[in-house]
C-alpha cells in the first residue's frame, strides 16, 4: 500500500481475482494513532479501478468520546455519613461500577461499606462503531 495525493493506493500482484481482492480489502485495519482522537464519524471511501470499469463502496467508522471516571480526588467521610451519588461528585460519567462495590450501588453509607480506598472504572477508552452507509 502506497500513500500518494491524500490518497492510499492498494495494489495486487499474482493472484487479481475478485476472491483476492475481496480478501485483501477485508484484511484492512483503521486506526487512528492520535493522542486524543476526536469523537465523530470517519468516512472510509473504496474506489476499484480495472481496464473495463470501476465501482465505490463506502462505510462509516463512528469513533465514540474516551471515558472518563471523574476527578482523582480524597473525600473524608465520618463514621455515621451516607453519601448518594458519589460518582457525580466526582465528574465521573456514567455507568461506571465502584471496586470494591458499595452496598449500595453508587452511595456510600458508612453503617454498611468499608473503610478503604474505592476506585470509580469506567469502560474502554474509544468505543468505536461500523456501521454500513444509510
């Protein structure tokens, strides 16, 4: 594979049947190498040329936003203190699970959870989407 004008140019040699082509297209990987990779739709154009004609195929990548569990922060909390909505304390999104897990999903009550350090984790980094052209 060549990159040439803005463009990637994929060239076969030997084998230029339909089933290698078809191979070499689905063996192709997307990825993007920046630090923090905007979120969005990424466009992926193919454009198939030969001595008789050519045809386009699209597809979109969506690339969803990193995650995020909220501030690094130290809370002190007395013996008899219940606390609702911890995550959102911290500027954590949602969906995210408390390690140890409180007794009561995202509320500490002092009476029922222990006294430790508690991590906020959040899912994988980019969620990305294939979805075919609409």
């Amino acid at each position: 594979m060549t990159f040439t004008n803005d463009r990637y140019l994929l060239s076969l040699t030997g084998d230029r049947s339909d089933a290698a082509w078809m191979q070499a297209l689905q063996a192709l990987e997307y990825s993007n190498t920046s630090a923090t990779p905007s979120a969005g739709l990424r466009t992926i154009t193919f454009t198939a040329y030969n001595a008789i004609k050519s045809n386009q195929a699209q597809t979109l990548i969506r690339l969803g936003t990193r995650a995020y569990a909220g501030r690094d922060t130290s809370i002190v909390i007395c013996t008899s203190t219940q606390i609702d909505g911890f995550s959102r304390r911290i500027g954590g999104q949602s969906g995210g699970y408390w390690s140890p897990p409180f007794a009561m999903s995202d509320s500490y009550d002092a009476a029922k959870d222990l006294a430790t350090t508690y991590r906020y984790i959040v899912k994988a980094a980019i969620a990305v989407q294939i979805q075919p052209p609409s």
